[in-house]
C-alpha cells in the first residue's frame, strides 16, 4: 500500500514495493521542486519515475544518494525543459554511486545537461540531450559528461549541440560507450585523460570533430590509455568550429575524422569513415607548453587497422594544411601523423618512440620532429610503420555483473 510525504513544500507519491519504492512526478506548477523532492526523498534501491511531458525547469538538479534508478517514459516523452534555466549549472549533477538515468529528453540547459561526478557503477542510456537553437558558443559544454567516475555506461544516447562534446568521459576508468549519435557538436565522442575504454556501435556526424582521444596537462588524472574504438560510423563531420574561445577543443579542425593526442595504446579498427574534409584519422601530440610533472604528450602505441575508408582529407582546415595537401597532389591521405618524437619540459629535451602502425591505409608523417615546431615547417613524407604493433590490443572492456541498465 503506497504512501504519502512532504518534503520541500511538495507532495510527493511513494508506492511501497517489496525491497524498494517508486516515486512518482508529473509534470506541472512548481515542477522543479517537486523533482527535487523526489531525488533527495529517494533512499538506496528506490526509483524516481516521471511521467511523461514537459517538465520547465529554472534550476538544475542533484542526486547524492546512492543506488536510484531516475527513469522517465521515454526520449522525448519525458521532457526537461531548462531554456528558462537561471544560472550555469547542469540540468541534473549525480555525485552518488550505483545510478542509472534512463528514458528522457534533456533541453536547452544553460550548462551541461547530464554529468556525474566521482561516481561508480554509473549509467546513462536511451536519453536525449539537445540545445534546439543549433550550434551556438552559449549552448552547454557537454550532453553527457561523466568525470573521475568508474564503470561507466552511455549506451543508446542521443545529443546535439553541445559547444564542446556531445559525449565526453573524462579522468574515468572501465568505461563503454555505445549505440549512440552525436551530431552537430564540436566534438561528436570524446574520451579525455582516462583508462580502459570500448567506444562501439556510435553514429558520429556533422561535427567539428567525430571521435577525440586526448590526454592533457594539468589534469588530477593524466597518462590516458587502453582505448578500442571499433565498429563506428564516422561521416560527414563538417560543422564549422563553434567553441567558446579558449577552450582546448577550438582548436579541432572542422572535418576531423577521428583525432588520437597524447594517449596510448589505443586501437581504431572496423570504423566507416568517410566524408571528412580534414584527416580520416590525425594522430598528434599535445603541442602546448605544460608544467605538469610526469606528463607525456606523445601519442604512443596507436593502431589504426580495417577500416572502410571513403574520400577523407580533401580540404583539411587546420593551419599548413592546405600547403601540405598541395605538396601531396591536392588531398591527404586517410592516416596523417605529425611525425613529433621530442618535447621539452621544464627545461629539458625529452624524446621517445611513439609506435604508430597503419594496417591497408596510405599514411603521411608532417616530419616536425619536436612539439613545439611551427606546421610551416612541415616536411610531408610517407610514413613507414614497424612490421606489427608494439602492444597487444586492450582487453575488451567488462562492466560489474550489477551495473544498473547493462543489457
């Protein structure tokens, strides 16, 4: 027999169940509280259920309490409206463990729209994240953004807009990302500063950039590695650069296939890509100073093998690009590495072995030698890779048997 509480001014509807409860949200006045409510109501093992319609938000959500499910009637027929949104913030910020968010439509957040923080057994799937103005620098950062988080699922998601990326899992380990879309984002994927990552089954489009893998300076968790991105649909990234000024993905050229900087041992294999005007695949090292003691900026290890590559390459728009296409008979080839193989830090030359192995693709090194060399200075040439990878291919990714929403 269900029951009622009052919490925060708002009533709130709780259906009693055998282990855990169901509370219940309908749209309407005072909307936001009343969701708030429910999430700080909710206790470990309860679900957030709401119901389906348009709910208008003007503050962004949280949830601190572990082990709830927040599961809405589907994308697109639970809506969350925050296009009336004041302030920056999220549309919903998860710092607990053991969540699952499934079955909504996030929109218009001033901020991102879904982000957890320094959670475990985390998962994101069959949502929407969209800004409805299009590519705008004032739209939120990311769609769905978990940071310092373990065991991570983004599995059947939808985002467009978003001013950095769509998708994007940063200083995380034991991460899977699959059968989503990111579309007109700057960057469609993105896997930042994190270890051991299944990228699988996306459809990347009309972005700046489809699929990044970075590592970067002056982050709690660098030295990124163990990465599989396979079986994509990487097309069409053609929309012009629309990150706010400063930020480190302003600097993607529009049309980037798939870019890998500063990671290591990471596998690219069984992707479609085609249709994009820069570079199929770009691999590069971080080219800023940085003082971060212990950093690497050198990609090393990368694998790029059995692909189905289209016309890639064909008016590549980051700086020199244009002059080395030229020199190479008007368009790159679908592997480009920038040929760096030393940097300096903190006064000193460092250098290393970087690995880069094309299987079946032409390949093309810029031969700039050191990080910090101009692209003026480029000095294209076919890039010759070892007779076989270095590093065996990381091991495929395994989520908890007791992840919430894995299939």
């Amino acid at each position: 027999m269900g029951k009622l509480v009052m919490g925060l001014g708002a009533l709130l509807i709780l259906e009693a169940a055998a282990d855990a409860k169901t509370i219940r949200v309908k749209p309407g006045p005072d909307a936001g509280t009343r969701l708030q409510a429910a999430l700080i109501a909710a206790q470990p093992g309860d679900r957030v259920r709401l119901a389906e319609g348009v709910y208008r938000l003007t503050t962004g959500l949280s949830l601190d309490v572990h082990g709830v499910t927040v599961e809405g009637a589907g994308a697109g027929r639970t809506i969350l409206d925050f296009s009336a949104q004041e302030g920056a913030g999220e549309g919903l910020l998860i710092t607990s463990s053991n969540v699952w968010v499934t079955g909504l439509t996030v929109r218009d957040t001033r901020g991102d729209g879904l982000k957890s923080k320094g959670s475990d057994r985390i998962s994101f799937t069959d949502l929407e994240v969209v800004w409805t103005g299009g590519p705008k620098p004032t739209n939120g950062a990311y769609g769905v953004y978990p940071v310092s988080s373990t065991n991570v699922l983004v599995e059947r998601v939808k985002v467009r807009g978003a001013s950095d990326a769509g998708i994007y899992v940063g200083q995380s380990r034991n991460i899977v990302v699959r059968h989503s879309v990111a579309e007109y984002n700057v960057a469609g994927i993105e896997i930042e500063n994190s270890m051991n990552a299944d990228v699988h089954d996306n459809v990347v489009r009309h972005n700046t950039g489809g699929i990044l893998v970075f590592d970067l300076p002056n982050l709690p968790q660098m030295g990124g590695h163990s990465v599989r991105i396979f079986r994509n649909r990487v097309v069409d990234n053609d929309t012009p650069n629309f990150a706010p000024e400063g930020n480190i993905v302003a600097e993607v050229p529009v049309g980037t296939g798939i870019m890998v900087m500063a990671n290591r041992n990471v596998h690219v294999f069984d992707n479609e890509v085609d249709g994009n005007a820069s570079a199929a695949f770009m691999v590069i090292a971080y080219a800023k100073p940085f003082a971060s003691e212990g950093y690497h900026p050198l990609p090393r290890d990368v694998v790029v093998r059995d692909n189905r590559v289209g016309r890639n390459g064909f008016a590549p728009a980051f700086p020199g690009g244009a002059e080395i296409a030229a020199a190479l008979g008007g368009m790159l080839p679908p592997g480009m590495w920038d040929g760096v193989t030393r940097w300096t830090s903190a006064g000193k030359s460092h250098s290393d072995t970087v690995n880069i192995w094309f299987k079946d693709v032409p390949a093309v090194s810029l031969g700039l030698g050191r990080a910090d060399a101009s692209p003026a200075t480029a000095r294209p040439q076919p890039h010759v890779a070892p007779s076989a990878p270095a590093v065996a291919e990381p091991a495929a990714v395994v989520l908890p048997a007791d992840q919430p929403g894995r299939g």
